[in-house]
C-alpha cells in the first residue's frame, strides 16, 4: 500500500514519499550496511490523515500497528523525515520530532501522529525561514525503526568539518543511547582518527557524568565517567564503516551511530552541509586573488568605514543594486557632477566599495577619483601603513610627484584654465548652499512624495513578470540615481558647512577646543516635522502616538533599513513593539532650543568673536542646522523609495515561491527566473558561500601587501580574559553577549548578539536567527547546536564549564569558532 514503505522496498525514487532519512536509511539498508529494520509511513498518509487522531479505529492506525507487530514489537524509535530533510545545504536537525524506547501499538501511533504536528513548531517554522526553504509541497513521512542496543553512541564525521587538509575523520561518543550527544547534554569524548587508516590521532576524554536510555537519562556509575567510550580497536572498526559508507555514497557523510551487543549500527548519514576547513580556505583563496586582481601598482588600503555601519553584511541583491547606487553613473556620482566635481570614467560603474568577504569595504584607491577628476590626489599607501587607524576616517592628500613632465610643460597655459574652474566650482558651492535647502523641500520632496505614494498604492499582484521588472528598474533609477542625486547634497553640505564652522572655531577656541563646541553646536538638530524619526519613536514608546498613526508615516522605515532582505516596521509591527517597550523619557524641543541658544552665546564669549567675525560665523552654523536636518528628512524619503524596491522583490519571492532566495540573486539574473529557470541551487550555493565567506576573520583595514591577513586569527588583546573549549564551527565574531539558561525570545537585544547557554536542542533555534556566535557549557560536535551553528554560519565554542554563570548579558565578546576560544573584551 502506499501509506507503509519497509526498508527492503525503498528505492531512490521514493524521496518524497519517505523523506531524506527514511530514503537514507532504506537505501543504506538495501547495500547491506548495519541498519536497525524498520518501516516508514509515506508523505502520503501524511498529507491524506494529517490532523487526525491515529486511534484503534482508524485504518491507517491498524496498518502501522500491524507493520510494528511485523517489526517483532518492543521497543522502537518514531522519527520525523520531512521530505526536505537530510539534504545537501540544509539537514533539519533536531527541528522535528524523535521518540526513543516507545512500545505497545497505541504509543506507535501516537508518536507517528506527533512527528507530523512537529512540522510546523516555531523552532521548524524559524529554521525554514533562515534556510529559506519553501514550504510549498513540503510533507512528513515517520520512520518506524527497532530501537538498536546501545551502550556507547555518537556521530562520526567522515571528514572533519576543521581539518584544512581532509585528511582525519571526528568521533564523538558517549555512554547509552546518541541522544545525549546530539542533545548536548554531555561534553562527549571526542577522536581525531586517520581517515585511510583509523589509527587514533588525538583523543580528549571528558567526564559524562549521565547517559540516556530507552527509560530515560540516569547517572553514570563514577569508575566509567572519565572512562573512554571507544578503545583503539572499535575507532579502527568505526573508521572502516565510515569509509563503507562514504564509498556508497561517493562523499563525506556525518554519521549517527551506536554500539551494542558486539556490532556497530548506523541510525543516521546525512551530506556533511556546512562548510569545512578546506571550503573556508578555498573562498579565502578566492577572495585574496579578487583583491590581488582590484589593488594599484602602488599599493591599495581597503577600510571599512561610513557604508559599513549601515550596510555591514549585504545579500547580493542588495549589494547589486546599492554598488550602482555607489557608482559614478549613481546617484552617489551625480550628486558629486552637480556640485561641480568631475568623478574620473574609472569609477562609473564600480565605485569606490569593493565586497570583501561579504562585506563592503572602501577601496581608498577609488574613493578621491569621484572629486579628484584627473588631479592626482589619493590616501598615501605608505602613510596609512605606519598608522592603519588613519584609514578609518581618512583624508586625501594632493601627490604633486605624480604630475608627469607634460603636465608642468603645460602649466602655465593650464593656470588660467584651472584658476576659472576652481572660482566657477566655489561659486556653484556657494549657490548650492544658498539656494538647495528651499528648492529641495518645496520641489523635489512634494514630487517624490507623491510618486511613491502612487507607488505603494499599486497592486502588484496584478501584473504580469515583465511589468514587474520594469517596475523594478523604474524605482531603482528614480530612487537611487534621480532622486538620490538630490538627497545625498545635503549630506555634502553639511560636511562642508562643519568643515568652515570648525575652521573658525578653531582660530579662536584651538584646536583641542572645537570638536566640543561643534558638537555643542550641533545638539539638538531635529529633522522636519514629518521625517523625525527618533521624536516619533518617542512618542509611540510614551503612548502619546497611536501606532497606526505612527506606521503611516514611518511604516517603510526599519532596523537594518539598507538591507533588502530585511522587513519594514509596516510588514513586522511587533519588532516595533519591542524597541518601543520602554519610554525614553520624551525630548522638549522648547528646552532643547534654549540650551543651543545659551550653548552658542557661551562660545561667542569664550573665544571673544568680534561683531565682524560673529557675521561671518553665523551663516555657516545655520547652514550647518539646515544641512544636518535636512540631511535625515532626505534620508527618510529616500527609505520610501526604497522599501518599493523591496516591495517588488517580495513578489517576486512570492510568486516564485524562493522563501527570501530572491534577495541572493541580481537583478540581471530575474529574467532567467521570471522565464522560468529553477534558480535553487543557484541561491542555495550563493547562501552557503556568503555563510562561509562571512565566517573568515576581517579586519578593519586591508593592505594590498599584506591580503593573508583576510581570514587570520586576531591579534590577542590585552588585558582581555580568553576562555578555551571545544572547537564546534569556524569562523570568528564579535558582539555582546546575551546569556540565557533557557530560550526565551522576548526582550531580545536589537544588535545581534552571542547566545550564550548550557547547550541547545531544537527550541532554542528562533535565537540563532539572530545570533553571530553561540557558546554553550556542554555539546559536542554533532550536537544540535554545532550542527544548526554550523548551517547558519555562526562560529561556535562548546565544553567551557559555568559559562553561562562566568558571563554576563551585555558583556562584550569575541568568539573563533575554529580555535574554540571566547574572549571578554575590556569595556
């Protein structure tokens, strides 16, 4: 019947009918391999009986009775196999239900009828969502297994995740059953095998003080706590049955297995879907050559500042569209033609960001040519060298060596030419700084204002592929080149307005003085009435905002509002509802006010300005009020355009059914999709790359003679604590620490953080949505928590004793995942 499926009648063309472990299992049984017998009931009595109960009186219970019966009856383990599960990028585990020791006909069913409701938990749900696995067609068949004799149990890697070289398999076990292993429960022995030989490399026993069988967890007697689990003889055994199985399936597998009654028994082998060693080291390699490939003869820095807080980790897509943003022929460019610059052709389509390592990085080498033009001014190579922290808020410098002989040849029938050119471009800063501010807000706002209003009104279900990507195109160029030519001036105003306010300042306070006058100066700027953001928040935190009133104006706003893939406040209100939770206190602008007017009287006194020169300060430091606010009202209506964008890729992502895998696309690429091309394995590989690339060490600065420092071990800082335990999952992380004995989602901190806890099992997954890093005091790994750490890309530290009382909430951390070491940071 096509409800029940035994092992022996399984074969490859009955994935979706029995999921990937139960297709694992059938087909490792059918090749001879030590499997536990068992059943499995198909996908299709899910999707037929789904919801029912699975009493006496229901024929599918009688079947599944009966097929246990068949089994030899006692005790067996009911476990979930989606039909999405144990694959190659994503392996589900512990997201759906397992039962071990169950028994008796009516306990059978029961468990199978769980397994199913297990498919859409929060843990489930949250876990699909991170791995954007659609749930369309998605379905759960149950293995229905003899429960195997267990005295000792693990997981075996068949190559360990952090051997560069593949060359050594890793064993973890335990006393009883797997189940305290892949719980985490324990810190399990662990083995460094030879991979052709099975001779032992290294070994690190480690107290397992409680075991899990078939009636529940119980103590370990004390002679067998430090006792290992594994002699020298049984890794051998161990070693060869991986090699067994890696030669079935032509790869390296992670193995689930136990030892009992003089036998091995393989329960579970999955494809290893994180990153290892050698895949860190080959997206590294490539990497370095793309830097190799973009640096100068004379040498490239490459610093992350000013786009990197506010775009730190872009998906492709978003990176796609903000590079052309960035660009000479973007709005970044324009904005620069109309303030009398002449950005350099080089620049037109690249930028002055490069994506390194999943993140973007300012190429110091482009950056001058977008105001520079031909003039030869950059960030010197070899200053920066000597001083690196300079790169992070640099300035450019004229290199008068670089001027050829023709150059100076020509000079003196060039000096005219450049004398009109430089009063030409003052003047038309002058006139900008005069005239922008009144004809931005009573022009250029109204009309994009409009426009995007017009925009959220459409109803996009309604049009057909190609109208959706000429709507895509036609809100990328309005937004982001149109309109953005615009909305970045007062920015650029701004910074010239503070550069002659600080100018003057400093002839008459000094220059230790000034940067506090300006920043004294500066309080209290508030954007216009309609773009001010932080009064609004405030408001809505003190009740005195109705949150409907709030999302109609600030709806298309968000955190992390640069990246694409991101939801706005008008899509999730409850993350508005949790940064608001708590009032701030509210702001009086009648106050504030008076504070900048005694603030400005006590610097007139205090450097003893003239009335002369008073008339000359005072414009600057109202265009630089102006600018300022200008400068978030601009960005706020810049976020509207925006969010259509997203609008239209949310779509897309719909109607293609991609679960967020849109946003690891390009735009050039949505042709192919929207014709029809199955671009899954394209995301898929484009996830898991982006995972692997952000896991390798980056530091703030980049040298061209010095790339292998991408993806190098930081530096020890000093006076920081380090903590060492298990190396679980590579990669390296910095972010404060939230410590948590149990998961909890609520009152989550709004930068991600570093989960740190006792160990992890599957209801502890909606955090790692969030999280950069996980430590736990206990886990192995192969326990649930390495192996989800490891898909998400979070490096991960396990076997560090009272961790979780060690730490704090809020301290700040620093984890390599492939050294296993967690350092406090100083405060």
């Amino acid at each position: 019947m096509t409800d029940l499926r035994t092992f022996d009648q399984i074969t490859p063309a009955d994935a979706d009918a029995v999921g990937g472990k139960g297709l694992s299992l059938g087909l490792m049984a059918a090749a001879g391999l030590p499997v536990p017998p068992g059943f499995c009931v198909t996908s299709a009595a899910f999707r037929r009986c789904r919801g029912q109960s699975l009493t006496n009186g229901h024929d599918l219970a009688r079947h599944i009775a009966a097929a246990y019966r068949v089994l030899g009856g006692g005790l067996v383990a009911v476990r979930s196999s989606a039909t999405a599960e144990d694959g190659a990028v994503t392996s589900f585990a512990g997201q759906q239900e397992t039962f071990l020791g169950v028994q008796g006909d009516d306990d059978v069913c029961a468990a199978v009828g769980r397994c199913w409701a297990s498919l859409d938990t929060e843990r489930a749900v949250a876990y699909r969502l991170r791995q954007g696995v659609s749930d369309e067609g998605l379905a759960m068949a149950v293995v229905v297994q003899r429960l195997a004799p267990a005295e000792v149990a693990g997981v075996l890697f068949t190559r360990d995740p952090l051997d560069a070289e593949g060359r050594r398999m890793l064993v973890e076990a335990s006393w009883g059953l797997g189940e305290s292993v892949v719980s985490g429960r324990v810190t399990p022995d662990r083995f460094h095998i030879d991979h052709d030989t099975g001779a032992v490399l290294e070994r690190h026993i480690h107290s397992k003080t409680t075991e899990t069988t078939a009636e529940g967890t119980r103590p370990v007697a004390a002679e067998k706590q430090n006792q290992p689990c594994l002699d020298d003889a049984r890794l051998g055994e161990l070693a060869e049955l991986g090699r067994r199985v890696e030669q079935f399936y032509g790869d390296a597998r992670d193995l689930e297995w136990s030892w009992g009654e003089g036998r091995f028994w393989l329960l579970q082998a999955r494809p290893i879907t994180t990153a290892g060693a050698a895949e860190r080291e080959q997206v590294r390699r490539e990497e370095i050559a793309a830097l190799v490939a973009r640096a100068e003869p004379n040498g490239t820095v490459w610093s992350r500042f000013n786009l990197s807080e506010s775009l730190p980790e872009p998906t492709p897509m978003t990176w796609a569209i903000i590079r052309r943003f960035m660009s000479g022929r973007g709005g970044y460019g324009q904005m620069y033609r109309d303030m009398g610059f002449t950005p350099h052709p080089s620049v037109d389509d690249d930028g002055p960001y490069d994506l390194v390592a999943g993140r973007p990085y300012c190429n110091l080498s482009r950056e001058p040519r977008f105001y520079a033009g031909w003039l030869p001014y950059e960030h010197s190579f070899n200053v920066l060298k000597k001083d690196p922290q300079k790169a992070l808020y640099p300035t450019p410098s004229l290199n008068v060596a670089r001027f050829g002989p023709l150059f100076w040849l020509t000079m003196p029938a060039r000096l005219p030419f450049l004398a009109v050119q430089s009063l030409a471009s003052g003047l038309k800063l002058s006139r900008l700084t005069r005239t922008f501010a009144e004809r931005f807000r009573r022009e250029v706002l109204p009309t994009f204002a409009a426009e995007t209003a017009n925009g959220e009104a459409e109803d996009l279900a309604k049009l057909d592929a190609p109208t959706l990507l000429e709507r895509l195109e036609h809100w990328t160029r309005r937004t982001l080149v149109d309109f953005a030519r615009d909305s970045l001036k007062p920015t650029a105003l701004a910074a010239i307005a503070m550069r002659d306010v600080e100018t003057k300042l400093r002839a008459k306070l000094g220059a230790g003085r000034t940067p506090a006058a300006v920043g004294a100066l500066t309080t209290g700027v508030r954007p216009d009435p309609e773009a001010d953001l932080a009064g609004a928040m405030n408001e809505l935190a003190a009740g005195r905002l109705d949150r409907a009133v709030f999302l109609r104006h600030f709806g298309w706003r968000g955190s992390q509002e640069m990246e694409l893939a991101q939801p706005r406040w008008s899509e999730d209100p409850a993350a508005l509802d949790q940064m608001t939770a708590r009032p701030t206190g509210g702001r009086d602008p009648e106050a504030s006010g008076q504070a900048a007017a005694k603030e400005w009287h006590a610097l007139i006194a205090e450097g003893k300005f003239t009335p002369e020169e008073l008339q000359a300060l005072q414009p600057d430091v109202l265009a630089l009020h102006n600018y300022l606010a200008l400068r978030e009202t601009a960005k706020h209506y810049l976020m509207r355009g925006y969010a259509l964008i997203r609008r239209i890729l949310l779509e897309l992502d719909r109607r293609y059914r991609l679960q967020g895998g849109v946003f690891y696309l390009t735009p050039e690429e949505l042709p192919r999709l929207t014709k029809g091309e199955d671009l899954t394995d394209l995301i898929a590989q484009r996830r898991q790359r982006r995972a692997t690339a952000l896991s390798l060490e980056a530091p703030p600065v980049l040298f061209s003679d010095d790339l292998e420092a991408l993806g190098r071990p930081a530096a020890a800082v000093e006076g920081a604590e380090e903590m060492h335990g298990s190396p679980l999952s590579s990669g390296v992380a910095e972010g404060p620490a939230l410590v948590l004995d149990q998961p909890r989602t609520n009152d989550l901190p709004a930068e991600s953080y570093i989960l740190v806890c006792p160990s992890t099992d599957p209801a502890w997954v909606p955090l790692f949505v969030r999280a950069k890093g996980l430590v736990m005091e206990t886990g192995g790994v192969l326990s649930h928590g390495a192996i989800v750490a490891r898909e998400f890309g979070l490096p991960a530290v396990a076997g560090i004793p009272d961790v979780v009382r060690r730490l704090h909430t809020g301290q700040r951390l620093r984890i390599d995942g492939g050294r296993g070491t967690v350092t406090v940071l100083p405060a």
